[in-house]
C-alpha cells in the first residue's frame, strides 16, 4: 500500500486513525497488557475517564477488533474485556509513543512557555 501525502475525506484509515489515537483508546489497550479486566478495574486505571467516555470507547475498540468482550456468568451477570492479538499488535508502538513523550516533554513545555509569554 504507497504512503499517503494526503488523507483524503473518504479514507478508511482516518476513521481508524481517529479510534486508535484516541487517548482512552490508547489508555485502556495499554492497561490490558498484563490481561483481561472487568469494567470497573479498567475505570480505577484511568484518572477521570466518565462511564459513557468508557463505554464508548470499549465499544468501538471492540468493533475494530482490538478487545474481546467476554459474559462471564455470574450473578450479577460480569463482563470482562481483554485486548487481541490485534490489538497487542499497537504495544510497541504505544510504547514508542509513550517514550517519546518522556524524551521530549521538558522541550515541549518549554515551548509552550515561550508560546504563552507571547501572547497579549
């Protein structure tokens, strides 16, 4: 597949751009590394995440095939979700990511000081 130099509206990559570059997509794969979790233990990992914003975001996740949503039968009836061999496939590269943001955060709030004095 040739590199884009533009993304085009009607592109599918954007669409799954969009969901993986989500920073509660990101979050939640990355809390599901070690393996699978109830609802609630997701929501604990992640500081000032809404229900609805949780919600959503496991929905979508696993309508790309990054999670697995599994019933467990129980009483109250539990669902548990783990991530899939798709969805481990994004580690390395959150990893990555996540490393450059390590690297480079003194630069970039240094940048946006200098950014801020600037304004009127």
């Amino acid at each position: 597949m040739p590199e884009c130099d533009h993304f085009n509206i009607d592109c599918p990559s954007r669409q799954l751009f969009d969901q993986i570059a989500d920073k509660w997509s990101m979050m939640v794969l990355t809390v599901l590394v070690p393996g699978p979790m109830r609802f609630n233990a997701i929501k604990r990992h992640l500081e000032g995440v809404t229900q609805k914003a949780l919600t959503q975001c496991l929905r979508k996740l696993e309508r790309n095939g990054l999670l697995h949503r599994r019933v467990i039968p129980t009483s109250p009836v539990g669902v548990e979700y783990e991530i899939t061999p798709l969805g481990h496939s994004l580690h390395a590269p959150f990893k990555a990511l996540y490393r450059w943001t390590l690297d480079n955060i003194e630069d970039v709030e240094a940048s946006r000081k200098a950014f801020d004095l600037r304004l009127p």
